[in-house]
C-alpha cells in the first residue's frame, strides 16, 4: 500500500545512525531477544516487562503506574524467541504478553520489523491480555508467528482485552506471514481498532484442538473497526479468508478485502 513505503520515505531521509538515536520512553537498544537480564542491554521483552511492572528490568528503565508507558523501538529486526515459549502471561518466555497501558511504536512499518521467526516459533508475536487497558501499535511490523497448538488463536496478535474502557489501537502497522489454527495474523476479543494497516499472507491450518479454522487474516469476536486499511493473499481452512467475524460488530471504513 502507499503508506508501507511512502510514509517512510522521508522518515529514512531523515533517520539518524544509532549512535545519535533520539529516544523518549522507555528505549529499547538490542534487536536480539534473549533471557539474560543482567547483561546491560534492553531488548523488547524486556521493555515490556518493565511497562508491566512499573520496575527497571535490566538497561529498561521502570514503567510508570500514573500514565501510559511508552516503549520505542530503532530501525531494524527485533528477533523474538517463540521456540521455547511455555504458555506464561509474564512476558518471560515465548509470546510477548502486555499486561498494561502502553504504546510500542518503531521507526515506520518497512524500517522497525518485530520478527517472530516462523520457521522456528511456537507461540505468536504478541499476547494483550485482559486488563492491560488502552494499548497501542504504531509505526512497526509484526511477523512470524505460529500459534497453532490447543489454544492455537491469533498466528502475530491476540488481544483478550475486553475490560470496560480498554481498547487495542494499531496505526500504520504491518500484519504479515502469521499462521495459526484461527486468526493467521490477528485473533481479538475486542475492542479493536485499525488505521491504516495491512494483513497480509497470514494463514489458519488446521488443527484437531479446534472446530473451525477461520479467519486467515483477522479472526474477530468482539467489536472491530478496520479503517483506511488493506487485508489482501490471506487464506483460511474454513470461513473468511480475509476476516472472519463471529460476534461483535465488524465496520469497514475505505478498506480493501481481497
């Protein structure tokens, strides 16, 4: 889409070498996950354990429990390690699971890519859990991942927020090459809400643990509104290769399915 690559044009003409890199938030500064949190570095997972903690985990410093925390990526490939995820909800292992106000914002879409491995992942890229209140994506892509297990929902996005008042935001993000047994790149409970995104070349498989294998882009039971958006080259086992909404609302504003 126009965006994927206009919209950074200028922001890579303007980008500055890491050395000078601007950052206000809590900043991440290693591509490479890993579980070492003493080795001076912060990494993403570990970025958001400090947002959902209120507690400096590693080079991260703390999350503020007043106000939404704001986790910023540089340029580059976040690699996430979903080969050895154990099911948990603390961020500690496999998906990364945010658990609180926050916005996680990279560079652009085409230059700040979270990167789940899909040869290797087990788990999806990113869990929202219920009562993480309001949480937004911005400016980034998320891939690779494979969640096709007995709770084998959502391949790059689960989001389980539906606490009263919160909501999930993604603005200018890339959704791509997730597979899972239902919602290939995204499986949401609701609310949530996308500007200016797009679901591509995700895929549902399927999967004894469960009935149906719909949605191979977006997979939806709760309230979603996809605006200015374009979902396109998904394919499911069952229903709605594209998006597949079984309850809540589904609008559609200037958005291409194909």
């Amino acid at each position: 889409m126009g965006w994927r690559t206009g919209a950074s044009t200028l922001i890579a003409a303007l980008h500055l070498p890491s050395a000078a890199w601007a950052c206000f938030g809590i900043c991440v500064t290693d591509l490479v996950d890993d579980a070492d949190t003493g080795n001076g570095t912060c990494t993403l997972r570990e970025a958001i354990r400090a947002a959902n903690l209120n507690v400096a985990v590693d080079a991260c410093r703390a999350g503020r429990s007043t106000q939404r925390d704001r986790v910023v990526l540089r340029a580059g490939t976040h690699v996430v390690d979903l080969a050895n995820g154990t099911g948990e909800n603390a961020a500690l292992n496999g998906d990364l699971d945010v658990d609180s106000d926050m916005e996680i914002v990279g560079v652009a879409s085409d230059l700040t890519i979270v990167d789940g491995q899909s040869a290797t992942s087990t788990e999806r890229v990113f869990h929202v859990l219920d009562g993480a209140d309001d949480v937004i994506f911005r400016d980034l892509t998320m891939r690779g991942g494979s969640e096709v297990g007995a709770n084998g929902i959502g391949g790059n996005l689960l989001n389980e927020e539906i606490s009263m008042g919160g909501s999930v935001l993604l603005v200018d993000v890339v959704v791509e090459d997730g597979l899972a047994a239902r919602g290939g790149g995204i499986f949401n409970f609701g609310p949530l809400r996308l500007v200016r995104v797009e679901v591509a070349n995700n895929h549902t498989t399927v999967d004894a643990m469960n009935a149906m294998n719909d949605g191979g882009g977006i997979a939806s039971m709760g309230p979603l509104v996809i605006e200015d958006s374009h979902v396109h080259d998904n394919t499911a086992d069952d229903d709605g290769g594209g998006v597949w909404a079984g309850f809540g609302s589904l609008d559609l504003v200037r958005t291409q399915l194909r």
